[in-house]
C-alpha cells in the first residue's frame, strides 16, 4: 500500500517539473535575440584634385671646399717660424708664404755647384775662342751674366753638332743640369699659397723636424663648395648639368642657390644610385656642413599627392564611396622621402587623408566634418 503512495508521489512530481519545463522553454523561445550597435568608425578624407606638379628629388650631404689641398712635405728640415701662425682658421693671400723649412745647408750646397758650374764654363773658354771664334762671345756674355745668388741662365743655344759634343764631353750639360733640379728642389722649402684660403688643419709647429712625405696640414678656399648628393640611377635622365637647385641647412632656417656641375657616370651597384655634385657659394656655408638639396627634375600632369603611410602594397589607396571603404588601384609616378606622387585618381574622390586601423574594403565609416 505504502509502496503504491509513492510511487504515485513521484509520478506527480515528474508531471508537475515537466510542466513547469515546458512553460520555461515556450517563454525562453518567444523571448527576442539580443541586438548589438554596429561600430562606425570615423575618418578624414580630402577631395582629389589633379593638378600638376613639380617632381623634387629630396638628398643630403655634407660640403666640401672646391679648392681644397693636401699639404705635404717634399724635403726634409726644421720647420721655421713664419710672419702668420700656421695655425687652424690662419687666412693666407695668394702668394703668401704658409710653411717654410730651413735649408741653410741645401742651399749652400747649391752655391757650390753652381760655382762649379762656373768654374767648368770658365776653364774651357780658351779652347772657345780657338776652335769656335765665332761662339766665344756667347758664352763670354753668359759667364759676364752668370750669379750663382740668382737663378741659374738658361745655356746658350748650340750652331753646330760640334760645338753640342764638345760642351756636352766637357761636363758642362750634366753640372748645369744638376744646378737647375736643385735650384727646383729648393723651392719646395717653401710653400706659397696658390690662392686666397684658410688653413683648416696643421699639424707640425715651429721647430719641428719634418721629413719628405709628411703630412703638415690642409688649405682650402672657403668661398666655394661643393656637394655630393646620392640620387636613384632611374632618375638619372631627368638630371642637368648647369639646372639649379636649392639648397639648405636641416632645420631649414637658411637657404642657398647651388647649381649641378657634375653627374656622375657610374651607377653605384650596392645602393642603384648616381651621385650628383652641386656647387654652391655664398654666407654661412663650412667645411663639413651638411645641407638638404631639393632638385627639381621634372612637371608631372594630372598627378596627385599622398602621404607615403597612405599607400596600401605599392599601388593602392582606401577611398569612401557611400559610407564605405574601397581600396582602389593608382600607378604611382614618383616618390620622396614623406610623399608619392600618383595617378588615375578621379578628380573630387574622397580619399582617405590618414591611416584608420583595421581599415578594410566595405567597412562602413563616417566622415569627419568640422563644425567650427
């Protein structure tokens, strides 16, 4: 009996939880899904008008004065102090003396040959006037002329084959010789300037002993400089001798006009470049300074510009076309360090001005607009 009560107990319960599950699904299905907000992004866009524009080749490079030397030390000797201090920022004229060596005993070596010299002329004047009459009054006005304190004369000239023997058997060709690379070699004592210039580095002083092959310093011309700047080698043809260019220093406070004197004719093979040399003159410029250079090598028609982090795998630019994103290919013509230049975009497309993250052809966007 007992068994019968709860069996049936249970049998109620089990309808009554069914029932209960049954109402609970019915609610949950006429429940409505939830919705979520779609996210629309906003960006800014600028309407394309095509135009032409200037093509500008944008490098960099550091100056070099055009008239730049090397000094270097052909003889050996102490080094003389001299009227100007052979110091760096020293200016010298043309003409004046940047560096001189003592040669007090070359030089006396030098009066000795050309006493000798001398002497050999002299001892064969007598068989002058008996075997060459008509020479003899030559070489007597030589010697007449002859001062072993100046420059050596130049030889009488020869009349005959004979006369060419005789002087030359006599020692006389070889001593004369010997005198004038010598009166050559002294002059390497001294080193003038061969133009108007600085002294950009010294490297010896007063007193030192200084040896043949030293290196004592570098003069340049601080009015006119050059500059090597590296350009692709596909732009090559687009470049001028004698085409102007602007010139000036990085935080763009000053600026010079330069003009193209070289181009180089070799293609360097690590970097497909061609380096272009611009001179330039004027106030402000230094040795070793560095400056931007802007070469203008062409017009390019019916062109735009974008920025560089625009551009989407080369050839590619996002415009919004109905609230949505489209990814459009252009053929770019000509690119800078901070642009492209590039064609085939429609005249008043809206373009996308700066990058939107994640961006994608057909996401939905909202343009920007200003209010103020």
């Amino acid at each position: 009996m007992i068994r019968k009560l709860i069996a049936a107990a249970l049998s109620i319960v089990l309808i009554i939880g069914s029932f209960m599950i049954a109402i609970n699904l019915i609610k949950n299905k006429r429940k409505p899904k939830p919705t979520f907000n779609k996210i629309v992004k906003t960006v800014f866009v600028e309407n394309v008008t095509n135009k032409t524009i200037p093509l500008v080749i944008i490098s960099s490079g550091t100056l070099e004065a055009k008239d730049k030397i090397e000094l270097f030390s052909e003889v050996q000797g102490v080094l003389e102090k001299n009227n100007k201090e052979f110091k760096q920022g020293t200016s010298f004229k043309k003409g004046e003396t940047i560096i001189k060596i003592n040669s007090d005993e070359f030089f006396a070596n030098l009066q000795a040959q050309k006493s000798n010299l001398f002497n050999s002329i002299t001892a064969i004047m007598p068989d002058i006037r008996l075997d060459f009459a008509n020479e003899y009054q030559k070489w007597n006005t030589y010697l007449q002329h002859f001062n072993v304190q100046k420059t050596t004369p130049k030889l009488p000239d020869f009349t005959s084959e004979k006369e060419k023997f005789f002087i030359s058997g006599r020692g006389i060709l070889t001593a004369y010789y010997n005198v004038k690379n010598l009166e050559a070699k002294l002059k390497k004592y001294t080193l003038k300037a061969p133009f108007n210039g600085i002294l950009t580095e010294a490297l010896v002083n007063p007193g030192t002993l200084i040896r043949p092959g030293q290196k004592l310093g570098e003069f340049i011309n601080p009015t006119t400089y050059e500059i090597g700047v590296s350009v692709k080698s596909e732009y090559q043809n687009l470049l001028q001798v004698n085409k102007h260019v602007k010139l000036q220093n990085l935080n763009k406070t000053k600026f010079w006009d330069g003009k193209v004197v070289r181009i180089n004719g070799k293609v360097d093979t690590q970097t497909q470049t061609v380096n272009v040399y611009i001179q330039v003159s004027g106030k402000g410029l230094k040795e070793g300074q560095y400056l931007e250079a802007e070469l203008q090598v062409k017009n390019e028609t019916d062109a735009f510009e974008v920025s560089r982090n625009l551009l989407v795998d080369k050839n590619k630019l996002y415009v919004v076309k109905d609230s949505v994103l489209d990814l459009i290919t252009v053929q770019p013509v000509f690119e800078n360090p901070n642009y492209f230049v590039v064609k085939g975009l429609p005249n008043n497309t809206k373009l996308l001005s700066k990058p939107v993250p994640g961006a994608h052809a057909g996401m939905l966007v909202k343009i920007y607009k200003d209010h103020n």
